[in-house]
C-alpha cells in the first residue's frame, strides 16, 4: 500500500512538474545572472519560476504588470496562464486591453469555436493600439479555457467623459503618488502634455483603476488581472481601490537591466529579457 502511494504522488508530481520557460525573444540582457528568475520583495528571496507557481497557485486574485511591448512578457504570461491551470482551475483572466463596453462581443465568443484573426478581432471590436500578435494568443486562451475572459478597462466614451469633466484623486492617494503619477503622464507625453491637461489625464488613470478593480473585486475566483505596470502597482493603481476581503497579491514583469521595485510597489518581480533600446518620443520632438 505504500509503495502504491508513493507511486501516485511520485506521477502527481511529474504531471504537475512545471513546463520549461519560453525561449526569449527579446534581444538585450540575455546573459543577465537573473533572467527568468523572480524575486519576492517581502524578504529578498530568488525563486525558481515553478517556486513561483507554487505560491501563486491558492490565490484567488493576481495582479500581472507587464510592459506592454514587450513579447516575453506575453509569453510568460501566457505560460503563467497554462501552468495555473494545470494547478487547478482559472475562473477568469481580465485585461486591460478590453473596455467593458465589450464584454457583449466577449461573452458571444466565451468557449465557442473561434474564427480566424482577422474576423476574431472584427467581432471583438478590438482596438487597434493592442498589437494583435502579442495579445492573440493570451485572447484566444481566455475565451477557451476559463469560465470568464473579463473586459475590464474603461469605454471611450468614460475616458472623454473624465476628460471634459476631471475628477480629483480620491484620498486613497498620498502626496507622493500624486507626484509620482502626475510625472508619469507627463513622460507618456514626452514632456509635451499641457500642464493643465495633467489634472484630466490623472482622473482617467484613476478611473481606469478603479473600474479594473470593481471588475475583479466582482469576479468568479481565482481571477488573473493582466494590465501595464503601473496600473497594478501597490502603491499607484488598482489595489489602491480594492474592496473585496482578500488582497490582490502584484507580479510586475520588469526587463533585466532596469530598477526593480520594491515591496511597497510588488510582491514578486519577475526578471526578464528586455527588448531593443527605443527613443518613443523621437517622431514627436
């Protein structure tokens, strides 16, 4: 009986051996000491990526930052994905990259047999700003395996909304946060945002914040939010407006060679490759 379960746990163990990590794609820090590696910023341990899952695997809400050009950042995520699914069952996965104005067109597609790209994003109505090769795969994955693929962004019509009239930043923001968000619209715009836009950029980024939270906080668990780094931030994004018991726990992807943050901002941070240095401000100096 013994050598019996031995034998069971030992097949449970190879079945759920974490798959290996995706070749990188991205060209620079290739030999970085911790690529692929992730650090837990509570107390400065280097996990394994299969450590990782492991602690992720009980968590009903996981927040993944990413930077959105970034390929191995989709890849790894996509991997994320399959790995925790293997673990035990994804109820949902929410984007950023879909408004909620088309969650309709979602939920028409949810475990359906898909059409091919170009009719897909048709129906999907998806925005042309997402790069489709990037964020296909991670779609068509959250259309077919969980019981959810959640639109979780504002509308357009929300962000002209917040533009024509700015709300101010709720007090969940403290001094810092403000100037810290406020210089990062300022950067998005290569220092070139009027200083009275400022305020309505700031109420759009906080309303997208909140409406990404609302999503999650409401969703079936355990539900997977992938969204921009600073919009999963500890201290500047979502979980500032969280409302549900449980804390979301935050895994930023960050390029090997950049600052990692800190616990304040992250709980994991998940070292990758980075991608071709790019002046984004060039065409419009």
């Amino acid at each position: 009986m013994k050598v019996l379960f031995a034998t069971v746990l030992m097949t449970l163990s190879s079945l759920l051996a974490a798959a290996p990590l995706p070749d990188w794609v991205s060209p620079r820090e290739l030999d970085h000491p911790r690529l692929g590696q992730v650090l837990d910023t509570g107390n400065g341990e280097w996990l394994q990526a299969a450590e990782l899952l492991e602690r992720l695997v009980s968590e009903p809400y996981v927040l993944v930052g990413e930077k959105h050009d970034n390929p191995d950042h989709h890849r790894l995520q996509l991997w994320l994905l399959k790995q925790l699914q293997a673990r035990r069952p994804q109820a949902a996965l929410a984007l950023e990259m879909l408004d909620t104005g088309q969650q309709a067109a979602v939920d028409e597609l949810q475990k359906q047999s898909l059409p091919d790209a170009s009719v897909l994003q048709q129906r999907l109505h998806w925005a042309e700003g997402w790069d489709w090769a990037l964020y296909g795969p991670l779609v068509r994955w959250g259309l077919a395996t969980p019981d959810r693929l959640l639109a979780a962004n504002l509308t357009r019509e929300d962000m002209r909304a917040l533009y024509a009239e700015p709300v101010p930043l709720a007090t969940v923001y403290d001094q810092r946060a403000r100037e810290q968000l406020a210089e990062m619209m300022r950067d998005a715009h290569c220092n070139q945002l009027p200083e009275a836009q400022v305020p309505a950029m700031l109420a759009i980024q906080q309303g997208r914040d909140q409406r990404m939270s609302a999503v999650l906080a409401a969703a079936p668990t355990p539900v997977l939010l992938l969204a921009g780094s600073f919009h999963v931030r500890k201290d500047l994004g979502v979980p500032l407006h969280w409302s549900a018991e449980i804390a979301p726990v935050v895994l930023m992807l960050v390029e090997a060679g950049a600052d990692l943050p800190g616990a304040g901002e992250a709980d994991y941070v998940w070292v990758t490759a980075a991608t071709a240095e790019q002046d984004y401000c060039a065409d419009i100096r």
